[in-house]
C-alpha cells in the first residue's frame, strides 16, 4: 500500500469513528431512528444522480436494506443511547465474528481454527464489557447493538446475492431504499419527531450532514477504493483503529469517562477481531453495502 493509501485507510477508521461520537450529539436532539433517516437522505441526495439501474437486483437489493440497514441501524443507535460512544463503537467490532458465523452457518464456508479462537475471545470481550453481576443497566443497550452488529452480518450475506453492481452502486441503492423504511420505523416506534426537528440547532444539523456525507459517502467512497486496488485482508485490520477513535472522541467531545473495565473488555474484542480479520487462511468478505455502524 502506498502512503496514500494507508492515509486514506486511517482516514476511514477516523472518519467512521468520529460517526459514533457525532451520532451521540445528534440522539441528544433527534430520535435516533429519525436520525438514521435524515442521515440517508443526504447520502441519497448525493448520490442518486450516480446510480446505474438496479438491473434485476431490486428484490435482494430491498430485503438486504430492510435488514442490513432498517432494522441494523434502528437496533444500533438505539442502543448507542444508553452507552458511550466509544462503548458502542466496541461492541460493534463484533460484526466480523458474526459474519464468519454466518458465513459457516448460510454460506457453507468453513472457518480456520485461528478465526474460531479469534470469535471465542471477540465474545469473551464483550462479556467483560457488560460486567457479568453488575452491569449498571446497560445490558439492554448492550444487547440492542449485539442485535445491530448481527443484522449488519445478515446484511452482508444478502448483499453477496446482488450481481451487476459496484459496490458504491449498492450502497447508494441502499440509501435510497433506506429512507423511507426508516421514516416509517420512527413512526411506529418513535415520538416527538416534529418536535426535535423544530428546535434542532445548528450543531445537530451539522450531526446529519457529517452522518451523510462524510461518515456514508466520503468514507464508502475511500472505503471501495482501497477495496478495488488491495485485498480486503491488508485494508481490513486498519478498521481496528475505528474504535480507539471513538473512545478518544467521546472522551475529547463528550467528556465520557474510561471504565478500567470496560477498556480491557475493549481489548479483549479487538484482539479477538484481530485473529480473525488478519487470518490468510480464508479471507473475509469484502463488506461493501452497509457501514460498520
């Protein structure tokens, strides 16, 4: 990689962890699934006017955002409200040990005994973090984002039924489908929409701008580059840095305070997610449609 490219693989985990330190400002105005909707109406704003036809795609194109998308970013930033941002941005990391999951259980693939150790500890982790007999009422924000980093997995294996588009194609499709679906889940499962939208300030528009435009579209767009040029297994490990960004930001912007604790079960899922994304055995697939949050 050049020293370009590795600049742009450390802008990416920046950019994308600055997103949960950005995103927990915006919660504190916006409904968080509302926020999710505003987020990919920009992004589809932006990139609408770029998309190809969806050539014969629509239907897995419509089910992977319902699931990868909809119900991921609902079960995510909905968790994210009772967590810090950096917390949540951990927890998340475990998006990779349930694609390798899903990918053994639906795919058929088979899994090194390297990426086993690797999901084994990313769990224990996790378990760490939740301090097993004093967990402070955070077990169900906890779980919402487990429920997250799950969905984002089904999300990737629907994706992989789509043939005929680019990566960027998919994920500016999945903006567009996205907004409506997620207008309607703040509807039925949210309130005081017009309300928040009224009085946001400048700061909270701000939140929605950076959600759509930086952390989606710049960073997919630095994201597939890097993909197309290098295999997904030199690009991947620098995700690892997304959650150290998160938690300096939350500790800089929000003033969060770091729990002992909960740094160590930090480490403990990176580490985890470590073994598994710098496995040579068997590479991961390539994750093209739906952001790790």
């Amino acid at each position: 990689m050049t020293a370009a490219d590795v600049a742009k693989a450390i802008g990416i985990a920046l950019i994308w962890g600055m997103g949960f330190v950005v995103a927990k400002s915006g919660t504190e105005t916006f409904p968080p699934i509302l926020l999710q909707a505003l987020r990919f109406v920009v992004t589809s704003v932006a990139l609408v006017w770029f998309l190809p036809r969806p050539a014969g795609n629509m239907r897995w194109l419509l089910i992977a955002t319902f699931v990868g998308a909809t119900v991921q970013y609902a079960l995510t930033f909905t968790g994210l409200t009772g967590l810090s941002a950096g917390v949540a941005a951990l927890v998340v990391q475990t998006e990779v040990p349930f694609l390798v999951l899903l990918g053994a259980l639906v795919m058929g693939e088979r899994p090194t005994r390297r990426k086993w150790v690797g999901i084994g500890i990313a769990f224990a982790g996790v378990a760490v973090i939740t301090g097993i007999g004093h967990l402070q009422g955070s077990l169900g924000s906890i779980l919402l984002v487990l429920g997250g980093a799950f969905t984002w997995a089904m999300g990737q294996v629907l994706v992989r039924k789509i043939r005929g588009l680019n990566g960027l194609a998919v994920t500016g499709w999945i903006a567009v489908l996205a907004v409506p679906q997620l207008f309607v889940a703040s509807f039925l499962f949210e309130s005081g929409q017009r309300a928040a939208i009224v009085s946001a300030g400048p700061s909270v528009w701000f939140a929605v701008l950076y959600l759509g435009l930086v952390m989606q579209a710049l960073g997919y767009a630095w994201w597939n580059f890097l993909l197309i040029r290098h295999e997904v297994g030199k690009v991947a490990p620098f995700l690892l840095l997304l959650p150290i960004f998160a938690v300096l930001g939350g500790v800089v912007f929000l003033g969060e305070a770091l729990v002992p604790s909960r740094l160590i079960g930090g480490a403990i899922i990176l580490a985890g997610v470590a073994l598994i994304s710098t496995d040579k055995g068997r590479a991961l697939p390539a994750p093209v449609a739906v952001e790790p949050a």
